[in-house]
C-alpha cells in the first residue's frame, strides 16, 4: 500500500521493450503478436481457441493495429486471460502506438490497406 502511494511498486515485473521490427516479423498462424495499448502478447498458442474466432486476431497480428478498443471489450476474466500471453512492451520509440504501417490506423475493412498490411 505504501509503495503504491508513492508511486512505485517493487514488485512490479519489468517487461521487455519491443521493437515495431521485431513485432512486425510476428503477423502470421506461425507466430502471432498482437499490441493493446503499450503491452505487446504473444496470441499463437490462443489463436485456434479465441471465442471470436482466429480472422479478428489475425488482422491485428504484427503490430497492424493497435487493438486497445478491441481489448477493452473483453470482460474482465478475458482481459485477465490475456495477461498471461503478455511477452512485452512496446519500446518508447515505436511508432506501433498508432500503427507501423504509413503513420494511420489500420483498418482491417478495408482491402486496400489490409493489401498493404501484408507487406510489413
């Protein structure tokens, strides 16, 4: 409690900052990351088993999307799911906050762009 008003907790876990490159290389079945926020989760071992199915995971895969609003419509118990497949986070001078690809969000609704994704 203490440490918790003083702004710090010493038992929080220190994750490693990840690279738009490095996330980039993780956009298919094989190996899948997906970013929400400023945390980066490895999806590859919960791709056959998402209640939504595995195209919604799909099209955020690789740091495409930032998929905050998508997460935030989990419940609670799926939002805790998700912290175990946490691997990282996203390293101060990424650009994967918004989107890796061309500086815009990524919409996957869109063939044009969702064309362009796949180049990553």
């Amino acid at each position: 409690m203490l440490s918790s008003l003083l702004g710090f907790n010493l038992w929080q876990k220190k994750w490693p900052l990840l690279s738009d490159e490095e996330i980039c290389k993780h956009n298919n079945r094989m190996s899948l990351w997906i970013v929400s926020g400023n945390s980066v989760y490895d999806v590859t071992s919960f791709l056959n088993s998402h209640p939504g199915g595995d195209a919604i995971l799909l099209r955020c895969g690789g740091g495409s999307k930032n998929c905050a609003e998508d997460f935030a419509l989990h419940s609670q118990f799926g939002q805790r799911q998700w912290e175990r497949l946490k691997i990282g986070e996203i390293s101060e001078a990424s650009t994967t906050k918004k989107s890796i690809f061309y500086g815009k969000e990524y919409s996957a609704t869109d063939p044009e762009e969702e064309e362009e994704a796949a180049l990553c």
